[in-house]
C-alpha cells in the first residue's frame, strides 16, 4: 500500500443538489478552461464557475440562476451568453438569463427509454454553439448515426455539421483551454463501448480526431497530453499526441496493481492535478461509490500515495490541472491541494 498523505482543504462551500449534479453529464464541465458545476433546483438552473484562484472563496461571483419551465426536459444544459443553452429530447434551445427562449433548432428526437441524450457548449467568443444531435433516417428508415453540429449563437443556424460513427449514446463535452475553441467530445454507447474526440473549429468549420474509441476514453487532457481510461476500469495510460495528431502511450498503470490485497478498478475521471501528477478514484467495483484517491506521477504513472482526507468524500475528484481538485460530500464541495 503507498504511502498516505493528508490534502490541505483550501477552499469549501455549499452548494444545493452539488452530489446529484457531480453524477451528471452537465453537472461538472469545463468552459473556457474553467470549471462549472450546474445544479437543478425546481424550475432552476444553477451554474457556479470555480475560481482560477485557488485562494477562497470557492466560487466566483458571476454565478447565474436560469428559471427554465420545462427543466425536466432538459437532458443537458451549459451556460451561453448570459443565460444557458440546452439539448432537450428533439431540440436544442437558446435562452436569455430570464429563460425565455432566444431559438430553437429542432432535429429529429432521441431514443425513448434514457438510453442516450445530446450534449452543446458555446465557443469562447460567443459566435457559435457546438451540440450533438441524432440523425436523421434516410428513406429507407435506416438511421445513420448521430451529428456533431455547429450553429451560430444568434440565430440557431447551422453552420457545419459532421456525421459521427455513434448509434443511441450518452454525449459530454468539455473546454479546458482557454481562449480556444477546441472541444474535447465524449460519448458512452452501452455499458462497453465508449469514443472521444478531440473538436475543434477554424474558419466556421468542424475538424474532428478520433483519440479513443472501444473500451477506453479520454477521462481528462493538459497541453498535448491525455489521460485514456479503460471502460471497465482495469486500466489508465498517458498519451501525448504525435505531429500527425494521433496519441501515443507514453505510460499505463494497471488497476490490480494498486492494491494487492483486495480487487481493484479506475473509476470515475482520472485527471491531471498539475503538470507531474495525476489523481484517480478506485474501488472494488467499477460502478462503486465508495472509493479510495491515487496521486500519480503523470510522467510514468507510479503511485506516489494514497489520498487521507479528514472527512467523508464522494466517489471521484475532478482534477483542475492548477495543483487542485474538488470533492463533493452531499451539499458540501471541497478545493484540495497537496502539502509538499
């Protein structure tokens, strides 16, 4: 077992629905290389942008509340403008910080069942939003996949669009770097069978690279690295990216090599804390919700210790990339950083 070490907390608030939000595709996303957490409370969404100061208070003060009527119906919602734009079951919608409706795009409708839901996030500048859509059936009813999408921000119009090889899956989309509209587009098809792609936009158009597909995703990037984790959890690796684009594995550490005494599996999504290390929740199922935290070193992925917090904390960190991470437990979330 490595060796434990006890995170300072830097930083803690309250934040209603923080624990069902942390389980969520919409509720942890970054945008322009920030963290936003996006809580539902009734006919409200909530998004909290986290402090790229890791000196407290946790959140900033530019925190929105968007009533939407038909939340519900929201399977996806992101901050956009000065209000949120959503992917509902068959359309994507732009609305103003009073929530009334700036447009809709319609397309044809998901899947019944929850088996799979779409996902949008607005560029940087303000002049696009980025959302994958489903298909549309051919004449012959044969569905062809889903769309990744890229409307204009004012007007809903579409401006280019790329078919994707996914059928009926769970979408996520992040932006980690700021200033840039490159995307990082996650899709869960089943329980084994996963793809990311790295997105970006130049000139008005979509140029897509396929970094993981099968049984493995990209749980988190930094520079031209990225971390890819087995679907099942028995896995994770480093991979930097070739002059071509394509990723090449510079290191991998194998879950049932962490703790030899009980079964073990990478759950969750493992990220960079900052440049030389990595943090990873693991557990004795890949579904479970009790797990222990990892540090890493990124560069060969060796376990440097085993995370000691002085109280409870959720399934899995979400790693910030500036020396920090957050945690949630219930209401409450939790800014980490390691004592040197």
């Amino acid at each position: 077992m490595p060796e434990e070490m006890a995170p300072q907390l830097i930083g803690q608030e309250t934040a209603e629905g923080a624990t069902e939000a942390w389980g969520e595709f919409e509720g942890r996303q970054f945008r322009d290389g920030t963290l936003r957490l996006v809580t539902r409370s009734a006919d409200l969404v909530i998004v909290r942008t986290v402090r790229p100061s890791a000196q407290p208070p946790l959140f900033s003060d530019d925190s929105r509340s968007v009533p939407l009527k038909d939340l519900t119906e929201c399977q996806y919602v992101t901050p956009a403008g000065s209000g949120v734009a959503a992917s509902r079951h068959d359309s994507v919608s732009y609305h103003s910080h009073d929530g009334a409706v700036e447009w809709s795009f319609r397309h044809s409708p998901w899947a019944d069942g929850g088996i799979c839901s779409g996902a949008c996030a607005e560029t940087p500048d303000g002049r696009h939003l980025l959302a994958v859509v489903p298909g549309t059936p051919d004449d012959a009813g044969e569905y062809p996949g889903e769309r990744c999408v890229l409307l204009e921000s004012k007007t809903g119009q579409v401006i280019d669009e790329t078919p994707l090889p996914t059928f009926s899956a769970f979408y996520a989309l992040d932006a980690p770097f700021r200033q840039t509209s490159t995307f990082f587009l996650s899709a869960g098809q089943g329980q084994d069978d996963a793809y990311s792609w790295k997105v970006d936009i130049v000139d008005d158009r979509l140029h897509l690279v396929e970094l993981a597909s099968g049984m493995e995703r990209v749980t988190a990037t930094q520079h031209d690295r990225v971390l890819v984790q087995d679907v099942g959890g028995s896995w994770l690796q480093v991979r930097r990216a070739l002059s071509d684009g394509t990723p090449h594995i510079e290191s991998e550490v194998k879950s049932e090599d962490l703790r030899a005494e009980r079964e073990s599996y990478i759950t969750g999504d493992s990220g960079f804390v900052d440049d030389s290390r990595v943090i990873a929740a693991v557990g004795e199922e890949w579904w479970t919700e009790e797990t222990e935290h990892f540090l890493f070193d990124a560069a060969g992925l060796t376990v440097r210790h085993r995370v000691r917090y002085p109280f409870p904390v959720g399934r899995d960190p979400k790693a910030l990339g500036d020396g920090t991470w957050i945690t949630t437990n219930g209401d409450g979330v939790h800014r980490w950083r390691i004592v040197e």
